[in-house]
C-alpha cells in the first residue's frame, strides 16, 4: 500500500506530502510524493496509541461500583464488589466484553493493548481441560476486533505478603507455577495462529507472587523470548507500601530494584507511591512507568510523580486499566492536569525542545507503549509497524491547528472523538469512524450487561 499523507507526525516532526510505503504490516518507506501516485491520500496522519495496561473484564464493570457508603470507600472495598462480579463471567461472556472493549479503544485512537490476563478458570474456580481456555476469548476478542495483541497472563499466587491463603474472590486467579509457565506456553503457541499478537508475563504484584515464584516464571518466559514484556502492579495504594514495608522492610519499588534484575522490558504499573531513589532506579535501569491516570483517580490511588520522573528521561506509557475511561486524550489531559494541579502552574508536562505539551505527550506515551510491548511501534518511521490514526481535520479546524498547536487541540480542546481512520498492522480496521462489527458487538454487550444487572 502506499499512502499519501497530506500532513503527517514523523518521528521528527510534521512533515507535508510524504509517500508512505507499507508492507507486510510494515512501513517500509517514506520520502516525498512528488509526481508519484498512490493508492490512498489522508489529510492529516499520527501514530497510533498504545494501552500499555488493560482488565477488559472491568470494561462491563465500569458504573457498578459508584455508590458511596457509610463505612467509606476505597479501592479494597471497590475490589470486593469486583470479584463478586466477575464470578459470573463464562468464557463467552469475556469474549463479549473484551470484543466491545477493543473496537471502543480502536475508535478512540489505541492500536494495541497489553491485556493483563488474571481471569484464568472457570465460575467455580476449577481450572479449565485447557488452560488458555479463558486467554482464547481475548485472543478471539483482538481478532474480531483487529486490534494488536500483547498477552500477559498473570501470575497470582496469594492474597497478601507473607504468602497468605488466597481469598475466595481470588479462586479463579490462582495458578502454581508449573500450571503458569505451562499457561504462558499455550499462550505463546496461539500467536502462530492470531495475527498481531505476542506475549510476555504478568506477575501480579509483589503481595501477591513471593520471590521463588516470580523469578522461576520470569526464567521461563525468558527462555521462550529473551525480550519479552513483564508488567506488574506495584506501589499502586499506601496500604501496599505499608505492607510491604512490614513485610520486607523495603519499600515495594526498592524491593524489586535490589530483588529482580529490571531491564527496559519491564513495564511497572502504578508506581504511584514512589521516593526519590525509587524514581531514579527506575530510570536507571530503563524500565517502564505504566501510568492509568483515569483509573487511578476513579480509585482514589493517588498521583505520579510525572513532572520528576519525565525530567529525569523516565520512559512512560498509558493504559486504561479498569475501563472507567477508554480514551487515551482523557488519559493525557489528566496526566498533565493532575501535576497542574500540584503544582500550581500550567502546560507542565512540556519540554524546552518541544514546547507543545499535546504532541510531547502523544509521541512519548506512544514510543514507550511500543516499548512496554516489545515491539517497534508506537512511531512513523521506517521499520516500525504500520499502526496510524487519520484526525479528523474538519473537527480540528474548529480549533487552534497549526502544526505547533495541533495536537494541543487534540488533547485539550477537542470534546468529540477526532479520529476517522485507524490502521492497524497495515490494514484499515476503522474507516470514517465505523466498525463493521460495532453494532454486533454493542448489542451483545447491552444483553449481557442487562443480564448481569438482573
């Protein structure tokens, strides 16, 4: 295919009239068009987004858990009415969601997501005759959809530090580690057959996977691909750090930095209690920030320290974890509201390089989404993946849209969806904003919500 971008968000810059050549998924050229003809011309092209951290289950969730009381609320008590929710889901029923999931994310501008996949047996608990049974339906979910897939089946062991019996909640989590590795496996051996896909490992949290666990499943996913993606939830709430300080006399960051041998294919999700000597090992050891701005303020988790980390030259990536908000300009906005908001000051979160706060933060969570994934995406430029968004340029011209302020009005400004287009590994999956299967897929959805709220 060659694409004719009109104005188009390379690498290092705007760039007018290029011919972008893509092969195989790939884009494998670009130069400008000159006299040469193409099969397809857009005004105005960006890279896609990447949602570095995802529960789909929690997408048919989202609105259940709203109501205050008068014992308080706080992300413990909003896991437990979690758990008693997803005790119903079948295998069908998280294909269903997780299909109505991915085509909302793809009209909202993200190309790939990174499931991290705790939702691994049957209603009773019981482990299914094939372990990837429930990891299949989000495998079908990404098919159907044509969004990228990054699999990361998670590794749940306990309930708390000190190795404490699972909870009843948790009884459809919990796998051994020899059941795991063997999980990751079949996991591994689907991506021969779905397009698109990789998979990587998710040990769930340091309360919940002791230290033998975590480093034989990290071997193990390392002798199947040296680089693939490990994502874990880590300092996300003070009651984990706390914990964990009584536990290990360490907090959980610091923990893992003298523990585990992190690398840049480590993406650590939250990292939202962190210290000075925690945000600089972090960078250090080029690992991820995986930051989910909408969830963490939905449960009260607190706010990361970004103006810091991305001074420093921290590497970070969004994700929609619970689904509360599937829109990746809503998680941009807040991630630079909140440090306004602590700061007292405006348009933060931009550098002296790159003045634009919109545009430095769409191509850094973009690049470092490609990154938590393992993959070379998440930029134009040649060899990368060919995941593109088409803006919608009649809506921004309601707007300030020179290249300068462009992507200023995209994440700020722009209330309406402002993509028309999505590509995903070279091929069209949204055209002038419709699915093929969004009506489908939202009809199935409304009936399993409506039973599920029977």
């Amino acid at each position: 295919m060659k694409l004719h971008a009109k104005n188009i968000l390379l690498a290092q810059g705007w760039a007018q009239d290029q011919l972008v050549t893509i092969a195989q998924g790939k884009i494998v050229n670009i130069e400008p068009i000159g006299s040469q003809t193409s099969d397809v011309t857009k005004a105005l092209v960006i890279p896609g987004m990447v949602n570095c951290h995802s529960h789909a289950f929690q997408r048919a969730f989202a609105g259940f858990s709203e109501q205050g009381s008068e014992q308080g609320d706080s992300f413990w008590t909003w896991r437990a009415i979690m758990y008693k929710f997803l005790a119903q889901l079948s295998a069908q029923d998280a294909q269903v969601i997780a299909t109505q999931l991915y085509i909302e994310m793809l009209k909202m501008g993200y190309t790939r997501v990174a499931e991290f996949h705790y939702l691994h047996h049957d209603i009773d608990g019981q482990t299914y005759p094939e372990l990837s049974t429930m990891a299949k339906a989000i495998f079908d979910a990404s098919k159907n959809s044509g969004i990228g897939l990054t699999m990361l089946p998670v590794l749940y062991r306990h309930s708390g530090f000190g190795e404490q019996a699972p909870n009843e909640g948790q009884a459809r989590f919990i796998n051994d580690v020899v059941q795991f590795n063997q999980l990751v496996s079949e996991c591994v051996e689907l991506t021969d057959t779905y397009e698109n896909t990789n998979v990587g490992i998710a040990p769930h949290s340091l309360r919940a996977v002791d230290k033998a666990s975590l480093e034989k499943a990290v071997s193990h996913v390392r002798a199947l691909d040296e680089h693939a993606p490990i994502h874990i939830h880590i300092a996300e709430q003070q009651k984990e750090v706390d914990d964990c300080l009584a536990h290990y006399q360490k907090r959980p960051v610091q923990w893992l930095l003298d523990n585990i041998e992190l690398d840049q294919h480590w993406c650590l999700i939250h990292a939202t209690h962190i210290d000075e000597s925690e945000r600089q090992g972090i960078i250090k050891q080029g690992a991820i920030a995986g930051i989910c701005p909408t969830t963490e303020a939905n449960l009260g988790d607190g706010i990361f320290p970004s103006t810091e980390f991305i001074a420093e030259g921290g590497t970070w990536a969004i994700g929609s974890d619970s689904h509360i908000s599937v829109n990746p300009v809503e998680e941009l906005r807040w991630l630079e509201y909140a440090q306004r908001l602590i700061k007292q000051q405006r348009a933060i979160l931009a550098t002296p390089k790159q003045p634009s706060v919109g545009r430095h933060l769409w191509q850094h969570a973009a690049k470092g989404g490609g990154q938590s994934c393992g993959l070379q995406l998440g930029e134009i430029a040649i060899g990368q993946q060919a995941d593109l968004l088409v803006l919608d340029s009649e809506l921004l011209s309601c707007y300030a849209n020179s290249d300068q302020h462009l992507l200023d009005s995209l994440v700020f400004a722009s209330q309406q969806p402002a993509i028309d287009d999505v590509m995903v590994n070279g091929q069209w999956v949204i055209e002038r904003k419709q699915h093929k299967l969004a009506e489908q897929s939202q009809a199935q959805f409304a009936q399993l919500l409506g039973r599920l709220s029977a």
